[in-house]
C-alpha cells in the first residue's frame, strides 16, 4: 500500500515532478494527480498502483509501510506516529 503523501514524499526526495512520475509509470498525468489527491492510502486499480511504484522503485524509492524497518541504508524521512495522527502538532 501507498498513501498520498507517501507519493508527493517521494516525488520531492527525487526532485521529480508528477508530469515525469506518469511518464515513467506508464500512466496519465490526471491519475497521479488523482492519486495524490486522495485522503490516506491510495485506491485505484492494483495494476495501475503497481506500475507507480514500480516507477517509484527505479527512481531510488524504498516505500516503508507503518512500523516497518527500512530493508536497506539510504537517506529519508518518517513520521512519527503522533504527528501522522495530528498534522497540526
């Protein structure tokens, strides 16, 4: 699974934008946008949301689900659990 923010996250880490991120996922500008969009975990078709992160993956991205370890070294960023639950502080 991968949410909203974890996309636009992921996108300004790699400095791409989400024009670039269709073109190398194989898919229209309008879904990323939709997808980025969406409140939470992004919902679409499975093979669409695959080829995302897939794009993602090629582009140096290791997705890291909620209390998940990162598999490998690399620089990155995480929210801690009570600021994902409130944004606001």
């Amino acid at each position: 699974m991968i949410t909203a923010a974890q996309m636009r996250a992921a996108r300004a880490l790699t400095g791409i934008d989400q024009k670039t991120l269709a073109e190398r996922a194989g898919v229209s500008l309008p879904t990323i946008q939709r997808m980025e969009a969406s409140d939470g975990v992004v919902r679409g078709v499975v093979d669409t949301l695959m080829k995302v992160i897939q794009a993602l993956d090629d582009v140096g991205v290791e997705l890291i689900g909620e209390n998940r370890a990162s598999e490998r070294g690399g620089r990155g960023v995480r929210l801690k659990a009570a600021a994902a639950q409130n944004p606001q502080g």
